[in-house]
C-alpha cells in the first residue's frame, strides 16, 4: 500500500502554550515526510475532525498521526474507519504537562516524539487476520459434575454443539453422592435437594450435547477453533474435534490416611464427611461400625484443610456441609448430641442465615477449638480439644467421629488433558493443582488459550458456585471459538487480528521462542524446527522478544518498527551534556501510570524516551544493543510485578527479562559497557507517582557512570 | 459462528457490569452500560490493592477500559439510572433518565475549569477525606475522560466563572435531565453495593471521633491517589500510625444491623494490614474477630499476613470505642476470648470493617425483586443480577458472575428464554 | 475447677429453653454482651461464658456460677447482641434453674415449674389452716363483731406459721449453703481482703440502696418498681413482727388506724402495690416472651399482688364488719401468706438470698466491680 502520511497537531489543553508549534511543524514536513501537516487548537473539536477527515476524502491521506493527547483518550472521535492507519503521539499527558514549558528539552522531546511516531505510521502495515481451515465451533467438556453439566446444558442452548466426557460410568460427580445440599435460596433453613438428576436428564435429552461416559481423554492436539481429540472409551476410542475446551474435572476428597494425628484408620467409627454422605443418601441411615444409631456425634472440621502439613488452603465447603450433616443426625435421633470443633466457623454471605439456623437447636454444640488428638479407648472415642469457647482444654466422648476434610483438584496428580503440547501435556497449575491465571480479574483463563477452567477444577466451590461457574466457563469457551473464527486474540487483547510470522529461511532450531512462549502457542516438527500455532497465541510478542535471529513479526508490531523508533529520536552528542535514556514500557500498565503522572502535572526528568511495547517480554536483546551501540547512555525495561502475584498480563513478560539478562550482559561486555546500563523496574499501573523519582534517580546514576563511548560514532 | 446477535442492557458500571458489558459486546453484541455515577468503576476504582495478589484494580480495570475503546458495540450512560423496565425477554424496553453532567462533548479535560472554579465539596471519591472544586474529573482512571459539575454545590450561572475558563464551549450549566428508551433482549443489573453506614453502630461511636475510620476510608489512605498520597496518616493530626485496631464485623453478622455476613470483610482487612506494616514495618496492629472468614486460597493469604511481628488477633467483637479527648487516640474494648478476660487496648486508629449493603436497600427499585435484606434473586425472565446486588461478593466471583449472565442473557434474543 | 470432659446435659438446655432462656442458642460467641455490661468484672467475664455452658448443657457449672446473680437485668446485652440470643433472658432463666436445683426438698422446687401443680401448691396450705382450725377447735364462722381471732387465735396462728416459716428457713438455709460451696468448690475459695462479714454489710447497703440496679443505662422503671417492692415489702414484714410483738408481749390488737405502726404498714401497703403493679404492667407491656415471664415469674408476682389485696380487704372487711365474707378473706389471705413465707425457698422469692450471697461472693473475690 502507497502510504500518504498526514500529520495533524493539535495546540489546545496548553500544548500549543509549551511547545513551539511552528518548528514541530517544520519536522513535521521535513524529517517525518508528511505530505500534509495541520495544526489546530482545537483538533477533537468538530471543525478538528473535520479538518482530517476531509484530509482522508479529498488529499487520500491514509496514514494518519496525530499529535495532541494520549491515545487513551478521545479513541472514539479519532476514528477513521478499519482503512486508514492511525498513531497518536501524546504531546500532552507525557510532553506538555509535565515538563518545562518552552523549554528546549521539552522542545526536543516532542519532536522525537513526533519521529517516532511518524515512523511508526510509515512502518506498520494492514493486519490479515490468522483464519485456519477446518474450524469447528463445537466445545469439548472434559467431566460430567455438576459444573460440567451446566457448562454442556448453557452452551448448547445457544445452540453450540457440546462433546461431553466422563471418567465414570454415570454422570454427576460427586453431587451424585449428596443426600441433600444446604440451603442456597432465603429464607436458607431447610436442606434441598440437590436437582442433579434433573439437569443430568436436561444434558441427555439434549441433541446438542454427546455424551461419553466411563470415557478419558487420551489425547488433544491442534489449537483453538480445531482441537483434534481422541477419546478413550471402555470400547475403543473415538475422535472429536473442538474450536474450545473446559476443564471441569473436579475434585476428590483428601486422602484421609494421611491424617493419622486425627485417628483415621485407628476406630471404623472415625469416618470422613464423604463416607457420611454416602451413607445418608444409601438410606442405610447413620450408623457406627456395628450397626448401632450413634448418640454423640462429633464433626471435626479442617480435617486436612487450613494445615501446612496437608492442605495449605481453606476447602470453603465444609462448614457448611458440617452443619448440614449435623442436621442430618439430629433429624435421624432427637436425642442424640452433635459437636462441631471449628477453627473458625465459615458461612459467608446468605451462609450465615444457614448457620443461624443450623446452630439454633438444642443438641447441636459448636466451639472454636484446635483439635489436639482423638484419643480411641474401646468404642468410646475422645476428642481433646484446647484453646476452646469454654476454656483451655476440653474432652469430649463421642461414638461416631466424623473429619471434614477437604477438596483436592483432581489434576493435582491426575492427568486429564493429554495435550500435544510441546510444553507440557497439562494445564500450568498455580498453585495445589488449581489452575488458573489472573484469577482476579479474569477468573477462568488459563495458561492455555482456548482452555478454560471451571468448578472444582479451579477452586474450592460449593455445588450453587460451580454451577455459576459452569455456565461462566460456557460462555468463554463459545466466545473464544467466536474470536477464533474471526481470526481474533482472545484475552488480554480482545479482538486482535494480528499474528506473529516466522521467517523460516533464518530459523536456528533454537527454540527459545517455544521455550519463552507462556501459552504454548508452539510445538515443533520431527526435525526439531518451531512450529506454530497462531490460534493459541495471545499475541504478546514475547517469542518475537525472544528469537535471536529477529525472524518473528506482527503487521503492526515488529522489530523494524521499534528499532526505527529508537533510530529516531535524538541522541545528544558528548558535548551537549545531556544523557539520553531510552524506556520500554509496558503499554498496559506502566503507560497509563505514564498518563496520570501528566494528568497530575507531575515534573520529571525531559531526557527520557519512551516506547511502549505490547508487553515488555516482546524487547528483543537486539533493540537494546541497537540503541546502546547508537549512543543511548541508559536503558530501562519497565514491566509488571512479576513473582507468585505476578501481575503480567502474559504472566511471564516481565519475568523473562531477568532470565534473559545473561544474553544482555553477555552483549555489554561485548560493546564494553557497564552492567548498569540495562536496568530492569517493576511498576504498578497505580504508581505514578513513583515515576519521576525512577527517571531522576536512574539519570543520576548514568550521568555519574559518564555518558556511551558510542556516542557520536 | 451462528449466534444470533441482540442488544442488551447493562445497568452498573462497577466491576460486575463492565465485565458483562464487554464480553456480550464482544460476541458483537450492541449493549448500553448505565451507570449512575460521573465515571465507570464502581467500588474497585476506589480500592487500594486487591486481594489477595495485592495489585492494584486500575490495573484490570485498564484492561476493560481497553477492550471498551476498541469496541463501538458498547455505548456508555453515565450519570444515568433505570427508570422504568417494561416487555418482555426479548423485547425489553428500558426507559434511562440521564441526569445533566453540566460538561458536554467538548470536554478535552485539559483541567481549565477547575483551576478557575471558586467552590469546593468534600470528595466523594475520597469519602470525603479530600475535596474537589465543583466541577471535577472524578478520578485518574475516569471513563469517560471527561469533568463534571456537582450542581449540589455549583453555585450555577451567576458564577459562571467556568464557562469564561472553557475555551472549547464545553461548559453548559443549562443542561437539563433527559430521557431514553432503550430496546433490549436481556437486562444484566449490576447496582452493587454501599458501605453500611457506620452511624447506625451506637455503640461504636462512629462520627464521634476523626480517628475512626471505615474500611473504605482506609483504601483511600494507602492509595496513592488517595488524600494522604498513599501515606497511612491518622485524621486528627496527620500523624503516621503506630498503632491500628482492625474491627471486623462492624454491621455485618448483626441481627440489628446487616443480619449476613458480608463475606469480603475478614480478607480486606488483612489485606489493610498489610498497607499498615508496609508503611510502617513497626506498627502495632490488632484484628478484632468473630470467625475469619478467608476462603479457599485466600488461606495463603491468611497465612502470610499473620507472619508480620507485632499483629496480634483478638477472638472477640469489639463492642465499645471511645475517644481519650487529650490525645484523640482511640479505646477499643473487647472481650479476648480465648484468654477469658476483657481487653482494653489504647490506638491511633481504628478501622471499621463496615459490611457490603446492596446499593438499593431500602429503595423501590423497578429492577427486580429484592430479599429482606436488600439483595436481588440471581435473576429471571430475561432480568438477571449480578454482583454484590445479588449477594456479597470478592472481585472474582463478580466477573464470574458476569461471564454467566452473559450466556444467559444472549439466550433471550428473540425472546427465547 | 472445671471439668474437662463434658457431658452436655440436653433436659437442663431444654429446660432452659422452656423457662425463657430460648433464644440461647443463637449465641455465637462474639462476647459483645461481657463487654457492654457494667457490672461484668474484666477477668473471666460474664454471659458470654455463661451462653456457652447453657449452649453446652453444661448444668454442673452453671448453677454455682455466681455470675448469673450478679446480672441486674438492665438489658444492655440483648439490646446490643448481634444475634438475638438475649443474654439478659437466659441468665434469668438460669437463676430460675439455680434456684430449682439447690432447694430441699427439690419436690417443692418442681411444683413451681408448671402451672399444673397450682392446685397442690394451694392446696397444702388450706388442708394445713383447715387442720389448724381443726385443732383449735374454730372450724366455723364466728358470729359478732369481726375480729379474726375469733377464728384463728393469735396462738394458733403464731405458733403455727412460726414453725412454718423456721422450718422453710431451714430448708432456705441448706439451699444457700449449698449454693455457697458449689461456689467455692467450682469458683474457688475467696482469697480477696474483704472478710466475709465486711462483705455482707457492704452488700446489704448496696441492696439497700439499690445502687447495682441504678447501674444498669437502660432500665429506669425497673429500678423504681423493684425499690418500691423491696421497701415495701421490708416494711410489711417489720409491721408484721411489730404486731406478733404487741400482740404476744402487750396483747394489743388490732391496732387503731393512728398508730404509728399501722400508718407504716399502710404506707408499706401502698408502695407494694405500685411497685407491683409497675412490674405487672411492664411485664404485660413487654414484648419479648421472657420479659413477659414464666409461670416462675408471675404465680410469685401473683401470690405478692394476692398477699396485698386480701390483706388491705381483710383490714377493711374487719373495720366496715363485713361478716362471713371477712372471714373467707381472711382465710384466703392468710393462704396467700402461706404460701409466700413457707414456700419461699422454692419460689422466686429466694433469689434475694442467692443473689446476696453470690454478690458477697462477688465482693469476696474481687468480682464485684466499681464503676468509676
């Protein structure tokens, strides 16, 4: 395409009152090679528009910059329609409202930003969007509990085709098992039934949704919009295709003979609230080991749970479930007597109005407590009790104990994906097998695009929370089949329609962009050669930061763009005394934390350059030995809090600059220049205010080392 | 794909609806998000960090902001309430009254206005702990960029001192409320919540003195947008806290207050624990309990806030606070439980955790039915609720909440459910 | 002290459920009531505790605590608890326990649980006047000017409820005893500065002057309606030694409506029935079931109402020559007073003894506490 570049400055919001107007212009025209540049101060106004868009119908501009406010701001009247390409710089949050007006640093800092910018326009190209052949939009769940069901029965009745798989024989999980489930609904006092068979017939009856039980998954391959799936059934195996995937394979009870400091195995009457469970809904009724009704019940909770020895985290179900269980014997013996031994007692939200209840009868008694031991002597079992509600140390006897324990995510130790995946045939577990990322913000995204997490798989949840979940995860696997057959990035950025390229010719075989990639998107070929997967990738440019011989590409974000950035601002020569730091930024989080600091008229220091970058991950080695080698005295990677709360849109972006600093370091003794140079900063997007002080410091430190030798060179 | 496309109707612009909003949208959805203050957020932007990760809310809600400027399938109302819900699933049709924003189009937010505006109003942004001009841009985050004029305190034309300071004619104190009718397959409602007021506590003595402060206070205090720039400093005399009593269940769990617990109160607090020790590793903190309810993981979270040395949980209610008048410190008394006597302890400040109200108890409201307590129903008939209207909820489980309403509501196009 | 293995005992829960303790377990132990109490002492402080043991069944510990009697009832607890366990209530309901479970014989205690034992409880004392009757040989009605002697002789009536009441004094007295040593066995010997007789003379003036009771915030009537009883009650009794005194010393009876002790009795008669009627009315008033009263609570507040009534219309009857009818009042007046001074031990009449020894108790362990 012939490029027609119109550069358009805007001088109102005081920009006009900082910055010499006429001499950007001049740039403008001369270094940029605008065929046309306008100025106004008023350039959002109507008549602004107006003069651009007229630029566009009548002069054929079709490559637009422009250079006023950030680009966060007035994105809905800068729009000039999907054929013309668009840049804004921000003259104001990051030039004119934060630096000296009229001031020739500031000066110098708006032109270069107008190269750059300019530059950028000239360099990027017109997306085509990755749309492979022989998409599906059918969605695989892999369980049948109750949050699978919901996800088959809510995507099929949107008229999306469900593959359903089952490990067991029926389908249901362990909801199956439940005699009644507690309250979900005010006023939260009788026990409910739980409507599993219901929603079981509802998935059945369904033309939409297939169903394979006693069935495992034995293996995925291909990516999102044509997963291709082999089934392992007791008969043979079956072949599926899938555009996306839930992961709703559970949870299993923790192994109770691992907690021999709470008796199991010691007295048959020492059972677990699972086995209590079964044993209500057998309608054998509550019974001890030889048959008899038991009169004293006693239910531990955070048997396993909240215990660094077992399992670190709370299962958040099993108070609740006590307290249900405890109604469950209490309506079987009026006259028998119930203990729970809390540590603390969690029924949050409406939950509470089922305590209120539940703990409102006669023979049902509670105390906060940490269990020391139960004792067994003969049929009669001791729980001994300290630091309780009715002092330090208590015993109680009972003749059936029952231990609550927790909520295991059945991938911690089971496989259940079987992915064809070069790097590894799982789902990433964060942490105790559950799997997710970003589970704030975005709670069933995981490591894998295109494979969602839901239920018990990626949390402790209750049969109403995994059934929400269910029909959440529902929703996130159609749209990514959607995105996908749009040819689209799914999350974080939404809509995308890049994809990263590979020159093949130039490839080494070094795999690190397979290693480097956070998602997976590439496995290899039987001759060890990366092969892509652009349907898997979350387009953060990370392999493109990563392949040394700079053979990886998106249409509008690569390495040529960058480094003609970074050609294009000025670099001072030695006599002029001023330093010049080159930024990379992330474009998520550091830089709008770069747009409040403006918005507050924060001053910082006017030698710095900034290139936002989809992600900081994406810098290749290769721009920072350019920029060094072109006389750069400094360079700074500003990225996202990366760690166990890593805050990293692509988790390890920020992360891998410190695994790559070998190859950094290995670059500046090459060029002789001091480790100091390259400093990597974990910013915030809330913390702007620590900004100027970074800059300032980080200039200091520089100017004290002495400026490049490559200067000038 | 073959998923029929409709329009929808978002109602909340926190965290819940922009979530629902923008992932209907996504499937090419066209949706209008209402909300009924200057700029989407809602209760988030004004966190501190979040839970457990300690990372800051802008940071997700830039994300959203992100995908939102990327889509013209969603139109924003802000400043705008429901008035009225008629039709059915499929074919709703919801009548808006936008009130006036005073500050048109025009707007480029270059900060003109305020500098030349004479009047202030506390901040409600802050809960009052700062204050603004009369025409503000409510926060750095704000979406849409653009100010607004509280004409509560704007003293209106006869000033006018705003409009000579507007070189873009962006300033139009005639404005006048309007009405829209929106057409809609489905109605997500996401109104939130509102901190209890801590008034209602007598016993407390909340109002009383100005070194007790609320949870939502404290966010405010460790952001560093906030009034004190991030530094945790008492009220009575911008001294930097040594000391901080934590008060959890203040309304919440109370028969005479909010009979249910609001579930995010114990991790919050933990959670301010951690702004307190992280601007001053010396601090002397107490958390005063009931039961701590930290859920599932947030365990780990429990875990590594209790290794911090002088933070100390009491098992008891804090019934009783009073103000020493010489020193303004705080008294907090409760019974320490599990020592079996009562614990009277002197502080810098102390912090209600007030509990999660949904933001229309107590109103007539068109937009569903409500529980005793003020909450909605998850929802029917092509209405369905969200969020801490629906019941109290972590940032987590509100997006996941979102991300089903969403399915739910596109199987009302054409009025099927 | 305590045991440790517990043994909840679910008839003792469920009968504190039944005497208006029933909202005890709605407790969750956020201790907010030991705190709003002004008369709470701050080591081990009370009710919350006390819910817990009831919650737990746990009778042995509960029915020495001296805690519940140091409780004055102004409400604070239930008035501020978060979850409507009214603390207040269950206390009362426990005094009522205590009292049931320490008095000899524990037959009689039992009878003032139910209404269904009515008829025994009046009974006994109408077999027992018709027997004195019998006995003195007055089994009809005199004819003549009234003068109830005519019917029961001062002798008669002297020797007869004398006894009685010295043997009711007795049973009391083994009662409190008890009491006093399941405290010091389970609460520990008092060790404090204050000796036992110090502690009593401080106790008797804080009873008299009601000053506990004036520290509870929220109930003023109480305060008032209680102290009018009381005194009135004092000086009913003090106008009744007086008259046995002239009576056997000076045989001068009755008395002229001048006399000075007369005018006392009446001036006692009056504040009674005020302070009584008060109580009836705020009991009535009252919202709550507990506040309202048990058959505890009220067949004592009736049998008081009905010592008053049946007195003011025997004096009255006598003065105006009422007849036969004066001497049916008569005797029913006098199984009223039956049944207030020989039953006593058993019925809520007692608890001015347990709550004076568990305050000296309180005194004598440093639990009383002194609002500043």
């Amino acid at each position: 395409m012939d490029k027609k570049l119109g550069i358009y400055l805007c001088s109102g919001c005081h920009i006009g009152e900082c910055l010499d107007m006429q001499a950007l212009e001049k740039a403008a025209l001369g270094e940029c090679k605008a065929a046309v540049c306008k100025k106004h101060e008023f350039l959002c106004g109507r008549e602004g528009l107006e003069l651009i868009n007229n630029d566009i119908k009548s002069e054929g501009v079709n490559t637009v910059v422009i250079g006023a406010c950030s680009p966060r701001v007035n994105f809905d009247l800068f729009r000039f329609g999907d054929q013309v390409i668009l840049e804004r710089v921000n003259l104001r949050e990051h030039v004119a409202w934060c630096h000296k007006p009229n001031d020739e640093d500031t000066q110098m800092l708006a032109e270069d930003y107008l190269r750059m910018g300019a530059i950028k326009a000239v360099k990027i190209n017109f997306p085509e969007p990755y749309i492979a052949e022989g998409l599906t939009s059918k969605i695989l769940i892999i369980g049948g509990g109750v949050s699978g069901l919901t996800s088959a029965f809510s995507a099929a009745s949107l008229g999306t085709e469900v593959v359903l798989v089952e490990k067991q024989a029926e389908l249901g999980g362990w909801v199956k098992n439940m005699h009644r489930q507690y309250p979900k609904a005010p006023p939260h006092a009788a026990l409910e039934p739980t409507g599993l068979p219901e929603l079981i017939d509802q998935v059945k009856k369904n033309s939409k949704i297939t169903v394979y039980t006693s069935s495992t998954i034995e293996k995925i391959s291909g990516e999102p919009g044509r997963f291709e799936i082999t089934i392992k059934k007791a008969d043979g195996t079956a072949v599926e295709k899938a555009a996306s995937i839930i992961v709703a394979t559970g949870w299993k009870p923790y192994d109770a003979k691992k907690l021999e400091h709470l008796s199991f195995g010691k007295h048959p009457n020492i059972i677990t609230n699972v086995m209590m469970e079964e044993m209500v809904s057998s309608g054998r009724g509550i019974k001890t080991a030889d048959g008899q009704r038991p009169k004293r019940i006693a239910f531990i909770q955070c048997a396993g749970s909240r215990d660094p020895n077992h399992l670190p985290y709370c299962s958040s179900v099993c108070c609740n479930v006590s307290l249900k269980q405890a109604m469950y014997c209490r309506e079987q013996d009026p006259d028998s007597l119930v203990f729970v031994f809390y540590k603390d007692l969690r029924t949050p939200g409406h939950h509470e109005d089922f305590y209120r209840h539940a703990q409102n009868d006669a023979g049902t008694f509670l105390t906060k407590c940490e269990i020391t031991n139960i004792d067994v002597k003969g049929n009669t079992l001791v729980v001994n009790a300290a630091d309780t509600l009715l002092g330090k140390e208590i015993s109680v006897e009972a003749d059936l104990v029952v231990l609550a324990t927790g909520m295991v995510p059945t991938a911690l130790d089971e496989k259940v994906l079987h992915l064809a995946y070069r790097k590894g045939d799982e789902l990433p577990q964060l942490k105790y097998g559950f799997t997710d990322s970003h589970f704030i913000c975005f709670p069933y995204e995981t490591e894998r695009t295109g494979i969602y997490a839901s239920g018990c798989a990626r949390a402790p949840l209750d049969t109403d929370a995994a059934r929400s979940d269910g029909t959440g995860a529902a929703m996130k696997a159609i749209q990514c089949a959607d995105l996908i057959s749009r040819g689209m990035a799914t999350l974080p950025r939404f809509g995308d329609n890049t994809y990263p390229e590979m020159y093949m010719q130039r490839c080494t075989d070094c795999k690190r962009c397979t290693e480097e990639c956070p998602f997976g998107a590439y496995d290899e070929t039987a001759k060890g050669t990366p092969l892509p997967n652009p349907a898997r990738c979350r387009r953060c440019g990370i392999c493109m930061g990563s392949c040394p011989e700079r053979i990886i590409s998106f249409k509008n974000y690569n390495i040529e763009i960058l480094s003609s950035m970074i050609k294009n601002f000025s670099v001072p020569d030695e006599f002029e005394e001023k330093p010049r730091i080159l930024a990379f930024m992330c474009e998520n989080d550091a830089y709008p934390a770069m747009d409040m600091a403006g918005l507050r008229h924060i001053e910082y220091n006017p030698h710095v350059r900034i290139i936002p970058v989809r992600c900081i991950g994406s810098v290749n080695n290769v721009l920072i030995a350019d920029a060094l080698s072109g006389g750069v005295d400094g360079i700074l990677l500003i990225g996202c809090k990366h760690g166990d709360d890593y805050q990293c849109h692509f988790i390890r972006g920020s992360e891998l600059i410190g695994k790559r600093e070998g190859n950094l370091q290995e670059t500046l003794q090459r060029l002789a220049l001091e480790p100091e140079r390259i400093k990597a900063v974990q910013l915030s997007i809330n913390e702007y205010d620590r900004l100027p002080k970074l800059f300032s410091e980080y200039v200091e430190e520089i100017t004290e080392m002495g400026f490049n030798p490559f200067k000038g060179m | 794909m073959n998923i029929k496309k409709g329009e929808f109707v978002v109602v909340g612009g926190g965290i819940s609806g922009i979530a629902a909003a923008v992932e209907i949208a996504e499937f090419g959805n066209k949706v209008t998000l209402i909300e009924k203050e200057a700029s989407l957020g809602g209760r988030v932007s004004k966190m501190s960090l979040y839970f457990p990760k300690l990372c800051p809310p802008y940071c997700g809600l830039e994300i959203y902001f992100k995908r939102i400027r990327s889509n013209p399938n969603i139109q924003i109302m802000t400043l705008s309430e429901v008035a009225n819900i008629s039709g059915t699933p499929g074919n709703f049709t919801v009548t808006v009254r936008q009130s006036p924003r005073y500050v048109n189009a025009k707007c480029t937010g270059c900060n003109d206005c305020v500098s030349a505006c004479p009047v202030e109003r506390p901040s409600d942004f802050d809960y009052s702990l700062s204050k603004t001009k009369a025409v503000y841009l409510p926060h750095e985050l704000s979406f849409p960029y653009r100010y607004v004029i509280d004409d509560k305190t704007c003293p209106g034309a006869e000033c006018g001192k705003c409009i000579l300071a507007c070189k873009y004619d962006a300033i139009d104190l005639g404005m006048k409320a309007e009405s829209v009718e929106l057409k809609a397959d489905a109605v997500i409602v996401a109104t939130g919540w509102k901190p209890y007021d801590a008034q209602k506590l007598t016993n407390l003595n909340y109002g009383k003195m100005s070194n007790l402060i609320t949870n939502v206070m404290m966010e405010r205090l460790a952001a560093p947008n906030g009034p004190t720039k991030g530094e945790i400093l008492r009220p009575s005399d911008n001294k930097k806290v040594e000391r901080v009593a934590f008060v959890q269940c203040a309304g919440s769990r109370d028969e005479n207050h909010l009979p249910y617990c609001s579930a995010v109160c114990c991790t919050a607090s933990l959670k301010q624990v951690s702004y307190v020790k992280e601007f001053n590793k010396e601090a002397q903190v107490s958390v005063f309990y009931i039961d701590l309810r930290v859920m599932g993981r947030n365990e780990d979270f429990l875990t590594k806030i209790k290794q911090h040395d002088g933070l100390k949980f009491v098992k008891g209610k804090v019934a009783r606070i009073t103000e020493d008048p010489d020193t303004k410190d705080v008294w907090v008394e409760a019974e320490d439980i599990l020592s079996g006597a009562k614990h009277r302890e002197r502080f810098d400040m102390a912090v209600l955790a007030t509990g999660i109200e949904p933001s229309l108890s107590g109103e007539k409201t068109c937009l569903g039915e409500q529980d005793k307590y003020g909450f909605f129903g998850s929802g029917k008939d092509g209405i369905f609720h969200i969020g801490c209207c629906h019941t109290p909820s972590d940032v987590s489980a509100c997006v996941k909440l979102a991300n089903g309403a969403v399915l739910k509501a596109m199987q009302c196009v054409g009025g099927r459910a | 002290m305590k045991q440790s293995t517990l043994n909840p005992d679910i008839v003792f829960i469920r009968d504190v459920i039944r005497s208006g303790g029933d909202s005890v377990k709605k407790c969750y132990q956020c201790a907010t009531c030991s705190v709003v109490c002004n008369n709470s002492p701050d080591e081990n402080p009370f009710p919350r505790k006390e819910m817990i043991w009831t919650q737990w069944g746990l009778k042995d510990r509960l029915v020495n605590d001296p805690d519940i009697w140091l409780c004055h009832q102004c409400d604070d607890c239930s008035v501020y608890c978060p979850r409507e366990a009214k603390p207040m209530e269950v206390l009362a309901a426990l005094r009522k326990m205590t009292i049931a479970h320490h008095a000899v014989p524990g037959f009689f205690a039992k009878m003032f649980k139910s209404a269904g034992y009515l008829p025994i409880l009046f009974g006994i004392p109408v077999v027992f006047l018709l027997f004195v009757l019998f006995v003195s040989g007055h089994l009809n009605i005199p004819d003549g000017e009234v003068l109830y002697s005519k019917m029961f002789s001062h002798m008669a009536i002297n020797i007869s409820f004398t006894a009685m009441f010295f043997l009711a004094c007795g049973m009391a007295f083994i009662g409190g005893k008890n009491f006093w040593n399941g405290m010091k066995a389970d609460f520990g010997e008092p060790k404090g500065e204050t000796s036992f007789i110090g502690a009593c003379i401080k106790v008797s003036k804080q009873i008299m002057l009601h000053s506990k009771f004036k520290e509870c915030d929220a109930n003023k009537s109480r305060f008032t309606s209680h102290l009018l009883v009381f005194w009135g009650f004092i000086g009913l009794l003090v106008v009744t030694a007086l008259a046995v005194v002239s009576i056997v010393l000076y045989h001068y009876y009755p008395l002229p409506q001048t006399n000075l002790i007369k005018i006392l009795g009446n001036v006692s008669a009056i504040a009674f029935f005020v302070g009584l009627t008060i109580m009836m009315l705020n009991r009535l008033s009252s919202k709550t079931s507990q506040s309202r009263g048990t058959f505890f609570d009220w067949v004592f507040l009736l049998d008081l109402y009905g010592v008053v009534l049946t007195g003011i219309a025997v004096e009255y009857l006598r003065v105006f020559n009422g007849g036969a009818i004066a001497y049916i009042m008569y005797f029913i007046h006098l199984v009223f007073v039956f049944f207030l001074l020989v039953y006593f031990p058993y019925s809520k009449f007692i608890h001015f003894a347990y709550r004076f020894l568990a305050m000296v108790y309180a005194v004598m362990t440093g639990r009383e506490v002194v609002r500043t």
